[in-house]
C-alpha cells in the first residue's frame, strides 16, 4: 500500500473525536461559557464524523500507482531497467 496522507488525518482526527466525545459525557463541566451547549461532545462527534469519512476515503478511492508510457510501451517503473 502506497503512503497516504488521508489515512493520518482520518485516524488522528478520529482520535481526537473519541477523546473529545469521552471528555464531553464523563466531565461536568460549566457549560455557561458556550450557552448551554456541551461543546466537547459536539466537537468529538463532528471530528469523529470527519475522520470516518477521510478513512472511507482512503477505502472507496485508493491512491493508484503511477505507470509511464514510453514508444516502445508501457514501461513498469518497479522493473528497475
């Protein structure tokens, strides 16, 4: 499998989502400052939406390996010659 920079940011984004979303149900925290709202929760489920979609990304669309045209033909640039 070829390097993929979605594949980083799906996992850390979906990281910091599951933390954010655990901080969010577990701390009580004074919830004046943002209206009511519990902004760790709402934040973790967004970021955790995102890095979902990134990796489904990565599954639906790989990233295909580059393949050069010569006259003579195709020329596979893992042959080495």
């Amino acid at each position: 499998m070829l390097f993929d920079i979605r594949t980083i940011v799906g996992s850390l984004l979906g990281i910091y989502g599951v933390i954010l979303i655990v901080t969010g149900a577990v701390a009580g925290y004074d919830h004046e400052r943002t209206g009511g709202w519990n902004i760790n929760l709402w934040a973790g489920i967004g970021m955790a939406v995102v890095g979902v979609a990134f990796l489904a990304w990565v599954r639906l669309r790989p990233v295909k390996e580059l393949v050069h045209q010569t006259s003579e033909g195709v020329d596979d640039t893992k042959s080495g010659t």
